[in-house]
C-alpha cells in the first residue's frame, strides 16, 4: 500500500502522465498527503481507458491536494477534474481543470461511492460534446455550519447553480434551480 506525501508544488510543464491509480484492477490504495501543494502542468490522455481523472480509480485516501491540468478523455466512458472513481476517502482538495470528454463527466469526481470532504471542483472547465447524463445525484453531504449557525432536521429549498460553456461556439449558459434537501441530524 503506497503513501505519499508532497515536499513542494510540482510542474509537469505540459508533459503526458498516467493517472493515479489507472483502473478497478489497480487502483491507489494508499494515502496521499498534498501538505497543501499543487501538481500542475499535467495532460492525462484516456484513450483506450475506462476512466480517467487525475486519480483514476481511489480506494485509499487523499487529502490537502490541488491539482491544475489538461485532461483529454477521449472516447474514455466516464471522466473527472480530480478523481474518476472514487471509493475511498478524499479530504480538502480542489480540481483546476481543462475537461476534454465526450461521454460521462464529473466535474470533480465521475462516480462516488466513498466520502468526499470539503472539495472544490468550481473551477473545472468542461469542453464536452453530446448530452450530460441525467441521474446523476450526490447523497450523504457533510454540512459543517459556520459559528452560530445551527442546522436542524427537516426539508429545505438549496440552490443548485450549473454552468456551462461550449467551446467550440463561445455559448455560454447557466441553469439556476432550486431543490428540496433532507436534513437528518445525527
């Protein structure tokens, strides 16, 4: 079970890498320690792939990691900024991200059956043709309230905002709705 920790920010300047964790038969199982640093200047190709992200497939842990790349899926079936299958543990880290995909996309991550933990994927640009999959769904979100706020159970109205760019026309469009959430309290 590899573990890693960064010493510094590193930059691939453009350089061809392989995902962390390339595939269900050989994911990352270990710990990944960012220390805050950023792996940038990457491009990671998903030809012949049935996902990638910048960790393909994750069944250990990441934590305090940015990464800023280029990822071209290309006929990869499933592709994310960050992680593409996630079934580990991923902790405060962000996706700054050039998305080239034609099939399914997350944004930070594709698919989710693990715990994701004060993540940010808002700056992941998504260059896509064809149309988003429908059901794609988040569940057991970690609310952590700032100072005095105090949440309680019930259902409330929260704003999901999506936006969208099309490269190849400059269209650019957002979709502002507003769902009902299911607090529970443990």
């Amino acid at each position: 079970m590899p573990n890693c920790e960064l010493a510094a920010n590193l930059d691939f300047c453009g350089k061809k890498i392989p995902p962390i964790g390339c595939d269900k038969q050989h994911p990352f199982c270990g710990t990944f320690d960012g220390k805050g640093y950023k792996i940038k200047g990457f491009v990671l190709s998903g030809k012949g792939m049935a996902e990638i992200g910048f960790f393909g497939f994750l069944k250990g842990s990441v934590s305090n990691l940015s990464v800023d790349g280029i990822i071209k899926a290309d006929n990869c079936p499933l592709a994310a900024g960050f992680c593409a299958v996630n079934e580990g543990e991923i902790h405060c880290c962000e996706a700054v991200v050039e998305l080239h995909a034609k099939r399914n996309v997350g944004m930070f991550v594709g698919e989710n059956n693990g715990l994701i933990e004060r993540c940010s994927g808002a700056d992941v640009e998504v260059y896509r043709s064809g149309r988003i999959p429908v059901g794609y769904h988040i569940e057991n979100l970690t609310l952590d309230p700032p100072d005095g706020i105090t949440l309680t159970a019930g259902i409330y109205d929260a704003k999901m905002v999506f936006s969208f760019y099309h490269h190849d026309t400059g269209e650019k469009g957002m979709i502002d709705s507003t769902v009902p959430v299911a607090v529970e309290i443990e």
